[in-house]
C-alpha cells in the first residue's frame, strides 16, 4: 500500500491527534519536502506540529501501525535531500516544540526541545556567560544538528555535535520513548545510545529533548583575516598550527574564487587570494601566545598581511562574510543552483586533496570554489550549474564523484559534516566497506523493522 | 550444551589453528578468569593468544557454530569482571597482538593491535613529539580502554576513549570483519560504529586494530599538590576552576584517609588533609595564567599550601602516587580486599554527593577512602573489606548500593569508567529506564544472536 493510502486509514486519527497542527496544504507540504540542496522537493502527504513528546509517541504508534514513514524537520537547512519524504509520510515540524527546558549553568550544560535553534540558545544564554559552540553556518535546530551529526567552523577547538550532546529522548518507531544518557560529564554504563542517534538522520529514532554541553564564553577572541600567495600554504599554516597544538578556536580557508565572490555579496574588499579566517580565543596572555605563534608561522609561508578584528562588531561582520558563503557562491551566476561536497581526508592528504580538485575545476567549464574548515580537514567544493541544463547538471555530478573518489582514495569520507542523507547513500559501501553497511542495516531492521523512519537515508536501497 | 562440552566438540578445529598458543593449563585459566577487582575468578575452559585478525575471525567462525563463549581479555585491569568466564568459553588474550601498526605524526594518529598498551605506545612515540593522553592509572591495553570506555586523570581535558579513537577494525560474533572508519578527524557518513563498540565490553564485537588520535607534547607542564580545610572547599575550588574554563590538565582529589594511605605507601611527607592533585600544561604564558588563577581560586578557599612539581622526575614522583592509590588503600589493611565505587555526577551534585558518601563511610565499620577525577564529577570509594568475613563484604556491597543509589538520585551513573561488567548490570534499569536497556538488548541480539560475545556481562540476566 503506498504511503498516500495507508496515511488515509489514519487520517481520523491524525486529525484527532493534533486538529489545526495537521496540514495537507500544498504548499506547506512543498516546503517541507525540500531543504536547501539542490533536490527537487519530494512532498510529504502531510505535516505535523507536535507540542510535546508525547504527542510524538502517539504519532509513532499509529504510523507504526499502518507503516506510514515519518520525517522529523527542524530548520529545513539540510544539504543532502534528509527531509524529502521519497515515500510519502507524514513530516514531524519541530517548530512548536522550541522550548529551553533548563540551564544548569554550574554545571555546564542546558537540556532543550529539538525545535531549538542554535542561535535563539546562544541568545537565551548570554547572561549566563556561556555558551553552545557548535556552529554549521546556518541556523539550524539542534535536533537537525544531532540527526546530522553536524559541526563547523568552531570543531576543530570544540568538537561536533558527537563531542557536545550529554543525553537524549528517542522516541523509536514503536513509540517507545527511550533516555539514552543523563547529565553526568562522562559514563561507562553500557551502549552508547546517543552517540547511535547522532548521525542516524532520523532513521532510527526521533529525537524529542536533548541535553547539550556548554562552555565558558572566553575573555578574549580576536579575529583575523590573511591571504597567502597559493592555497597550498594556507593549507600548510593551518597543518602547522594543528600539529603544533595552537589551540584555535577557527581555522577557514576560502580560495581566490570565493573571495572575490564574498567581495561582491558582502560589499568588502579583501585580496582576491587564497585566504584563512582564523579566531584566536582564551585568557588573555594565552591568546598573545597563540597570535604570535599563527603569525610566525604564516610569514614563513607568504602570509603576512593580517587584517585584525578585535571588536565583536567587526569580528561578527568578518563571520557573517564567511557564513553567507553559500549564498554569496550562488551570487556569482544567477539562477544557478549550487551542489556542494563535504570531502573529508587525514590533514596530511589536503593540499593533495584540494590541488586536484582545483584542478578538476580547471578542467571543467563550471564554475566552482573551495572553501573549508581545513583544521579538521574538511572542505567544500560549490559547484555551481544550470538547473535546466541537464549537461551542466551531469557535469556537476561527474565533478562531485570524482571529487569523493579522490577523498576515499586518500583515507577519507565522503561526507565530513553534511550527512549522507539520499545523495551520499551510493558511496557508503565503497567508503566503510559492505560489512560496516551490513551492520547498520542489521542494526536499522533491529530498531525500525518496518522501515517508517525516514526511509530511504543513510541506508542505501540496495 | 554447557560451553565445556560445545568446547570439546570443537577442539580439534582449535588446536589446528592455533597449535601450542591454546592452552588448557589451570593456572593460566585461572589468572585469564579475573581482572584486579574484589570477584573471584570465573575460569574460560581454554585461553588461545592469536596473533593476527584472521585468526580471530575464523576462531569466531567456530565458536559461532558451536555456542562456545568469547571473552577478549587486554591487560587483566578490570574492576568489574569483564574478564571471567561465568558461562565457561575461550578467552582471547590479546597479548601477542601488540604491534604498533603505524604511526601518521603529521595526522596526528596511530594504528595498534588492541594488546598494545598505553605505556608501550606513549614509550613508542617518545621521539615524534607526541602522546596518547588517555591514562585510566593502570598499564591498560589500548583494545580493553576501547572495550570498556576507559578514562581518567587527563579527562577533564582530552575526553575518554569515545573521544580519542577514529576508527576501529572488530570481528563480529559470526567472524564478519567490520571497519568502522577511517582516518578522516570527523565524519557524517552513517551511524557511528565506532562508538557504538566503544563501552560495549566485548558484547557486540572483538576489538582488532584500533585507530586512536594523539596530542602534542605540551611545551609547558607544571604539577602541584595543595592540601584544603575540607573536602568541600577542595571540590568548590575545582568546580570554579571548570566553570571559569581553565584548560587544566588534571584535577584530582584525595580525602585525608586517601593521603595517609599514600604518605605510607609510597614514604612521602604531604598534609593528611583533603588535598588536591593538579596539572597544568601549554604554552609558556598560558601555564603562567592557570597557575595563577588557581592560586587565587584556591586561597579563597583556604588552600594556599600548594607543593610544585616542575621537573619530570617530580611530576612522575607525584602521578606515581596517585596512581598507585589502590595498592596503597589495600595497603592499609593487610589481606583486606577492596570494592570500588565509580559514580559520577553532574558537577553540581559532586560535594553534597561525596558529603553523604562520606558520612555513610564514617556511620559504617569499614575502613574506605575517596578519590576522584573531580573534573569530571566521577569519584571513587575505596570499601576494604576481609574476603572471609561474609559481614564485612555485605557491608560493602551495601555501601556500594547505598553510593549508587545517591548518585542516580543527583542525575549521574553508576559507572564513570570502569564499566558496567557483571557488577553493575543490576543498576541499569534504574540508570537509563527499562526502554533504554531494551533496545541495548536489542542491539545485542542483532549483532549476537547466540549470546557468544562475552555473556553475562553489560546486559541484565533477566
């Protein structure tokens, strides 16, 4: 039975449970079928607000039921295709529950509805002096971010999301609500459940409250931007400033095309080269420290035309150039859609990595640019093409392989921080090898045998 | 069939493959059928000791078909009989499994066999400037600190063993050999196999080859020792250290029991008071500027005795101390045998936590002492007690009881990082809920249908 007929045994059902917060509207369901990728939207049957947990629980239970997929959404800011409804089924909208349940701020840490986004957390807490770092660019929910496994510019001090989630609520495919943790800082109790659900996109539970780690906002940041003469220096700094242990808060690259794309979007004027964004944070003497250090070490590599932001102002509006990046890519040809990769490779294997594919770009009539979080060794390539053009189209796809195989040939991974969602589904396999990919599946058949939750992500069709 | 007999059925197979390294010897079954804790030992009816993956797999192959236990065994370290073989079957002992496979310096990485230990791999990577910071105290294998989410005195800065391993190569129960990763820092793609192993105890998979990360030598490190007026002014002095975010390297207490037992042990001179074990570690100014924040923290609070320890020898001197506090409880009371305590609590909950833990200590017969990784909100209570007095050890196990249920009650665990086992299954339930030890049965009998992978321990019997 497919999904747009079984939803209709439940309908009644549905419209009990959660009356005006069920939608069929069209639009509203277009909405909710695509996120920012460049996929066409696959339109869920309905949407759903749910309010509380337990009203996700009964959602469940009826859907498990009639084997009817569900599809949570946060922010709809996703990459890679996770919250199309491929099948039909119902979207879970977590707007409504956007609640800041608690701050134990002695204790570091904030427990939270998935509806949250980071940005309304930071603001919640900023007179609490601390705050939740992890930060992809976009103002995404929290539970998109856990689903995702998503991390950032500020990883490569503060970790992913993996590093930053203390415990979770789950409810399974069942409706069964599970607690995977609780708010000790560490815990050898048996399997770890909410490291199983970060990554999981929605596939084997749907995330209802999480309990997040926060840090200390520090006494000093200053921010600063430099050009180096060729992107393999950057690169290089950036190598010698990880393995020397400078504890940086970011490290970004940005190639030449991408500057001058920021340039234009953002009204600045940067040098036209390849460029780090670099975040120095800590006590004060500690910051001196490392700034003297980073500076060293980028004159020997050509960089030394450091532009300072010392004052919040400036340093949010330095941020804000690189977090409007996406947008500023699809700037540069109008009505162009962007497919993006989100290679990641051993920090030895990037200047490798980043010089082919700069290459393949050279190569190819499309316009593309690299930008990074190049301390963890990841980079993104926006590719950008004509979405009516099915040749430009292809191109972009040819590009995106080759652009993996390169990363898988070098140690690395298809998807750094993106998700695999239904676009990464193809190199799983190949990446992990078909073991790995038979466990998932056998842990997937474990937790959702009916496959309702989210199906058709991460794991792959056949 | 009981695994005595299954094993019969398969010997000839077992001494094909594994010639003069399977051994039947009692003694040698004995020593492999417990670790350091207060159990006795529960003998496997074979130890082997193979000497590359494959073999493994096939042993796993063989025992599979024939429902004859699996139980990894690292160094013997263990506090909760992860080792014995309650059910009988093979222990495998990782021994000769000790290569140090490579070692990627500009990666910041290093792939072992699981036998390696930390002292051995640290001694290896002497002359590359790097180290592998995890240090549970004892000389543990890096494929036991996996299987056990093993952590310690460096956590409160450089995280457990969920934080420090990329990848890891694990055959599972029907001999399967699963990669789940690779070297990349960070990585999207699926669920986290990776973490779903470590803390697993050997239940879901045997620990082949381990991808662990490694930190650079700090230019800087500076130990102290600083004794306080009380337990609580030492524990408050560390909570603010890690609410103003100090990067300390470690932040240990000991009671005044705890520092009387050490004075005698190990013929050293400090205060008996509740005292403070401190690192601190980075750059030149940076260690300045911890130094003195935690002077000021500290004299606030009544301590200001502080005793430093600035060459290696001294600071090897000091750590030695600390670690060899379980030889020096036991020390107190010849013959005596000790349970340890493992919670852990959010750090909010730690003084009134180890308040009541202490005048349940002063309110019972038994000699015991508290030390603890403060940082991280996880203490332990030594409970020494005469193994031929059935009273004192149901005295112990009742304190033991009594610590658990005061830690679940302030939102912690049972278990900081010495495991579940077969100690603390009994816990579980109350921990995490009965939905959560349901899918971690779940995700068992997916993976290990016929309850080979070390039975009888992590999941409840009933």
């Amino acid at each position: 039975m497919p999904a747009s007929l079984a939803i209709e045994a439940i309908f009644p059902q549905l419209e009990t449970l959660f009356g005006e917060r069920l939608s069929v509207n069209a639009g509203v369901r277009e909405t909710h079928g695509r996120g920012e990728g460049s996929t066409a939207s696959e339109p869920p049957d309905a949407v759903v607000f749910p309010t509380s947990t337990d009203e996700v629980s009964q959602l469940a239970k009826l859907c498990h039921g009639a084997s009817v997929p569900l599809i949570p959404f946060g922010a709809g800011t996703s990459l890679e295709g996770h919250v199309a409804a491929p099948l039909g089924g119902i979207s879970i909208d977590f707007s409504r529950m956007n609640a800041i349940e608690a701050v134990h701020a002695e204790d570091l840490d904030a427990v939270v509805q998935p509806g949250v986004t980071r940005k309304h957390l930071n603001t919640h807490l900023r007179d609490t002096g601390l705050f939740f770092p992890v930060d992809p660019g976009a103002d995404a929910t929290i539970g998109g971010m856990c689903a995702t496994r998503a991390s950032g510019t500020s990883t490569v001090r503060y970790g992913s999301m993996k590093d930053n989630v203390l415990a979770m609520e789950v409810v399974l495919a069942d409706g069964r609500v599970v607690k995977t943790g609780n708010r000790a800082r560490k815990s050898a109790a048996g399997y770890d459940l909410t490291r199983l659900m970060i990554g999981s996109e929605g596939t084997l539970g749907i995330i209802t409250s999480v309990t997040v780690k926060l840090h200390g906002i520090p006494e000093t940041v200053t921010a600063a931007v430099c050009p180096f003469p060729t992107i393999e220096n950057a690169v290089d700094c950036v190598i010698a400033a990880v393995q020397m242990g400078v504890p940086m808060a970011r490290m970004e690259l940005m190639d030449a095309v991408a500057m001058s794309a920021v340039n234009a979007y953002s009204k600045l004027d940067y040098a036209e080269a390849p460029t780090l964004f670099l975040e120095f944070e800590g006590a004060p003497a500690s910051v001196t420290e490392q700034v003297e250090t980073l500076k060293t070490l980028a004159k020997d590599l050509g960089g030394s035309d450091f532009q300072w932001a010392d004052k919040p102002e400036d340093r949010n509006r330095l941020w804000a150039a690189r977090h409007n990046m996406y947008y500023a890519g699809l700037a540069l040809r109008p009505g162009a859609q962007a497919l993006t990769t989100d290679v990641c490779v051993p920090i030895s294997n990037l200047a490798d990595c980043i010089g082919r594919t700069h290459k393949a770009l050279d190569e190819s009539p499309l316009t593309g640019l690299i930008l990074g979080h190049v301390g963890d060794g990841n980079f993104h390539t926006l590719l950008l093409f004509d979405p009516d053009n099915p040749n430009e189209h292809a191109e972009a796809e040819r590009l995106n392989t080759a652009i993996v195989n390169q990363a898988l040939a070098l140690d690395g991974t298809c998807t750094g921080e993106h998700g695999v969602g239904q676009g990464k589904t193809k190199y799983l396999r190949q990446e992990l090898g078909v073991e790995a990919v038979d466990v998932m599946i056998q842990l997937k058949s474990a937790l959702d045998p009916t496959n309702i939750l989210n199906p058709g992500k991460v794991i792959p069709r056949n």
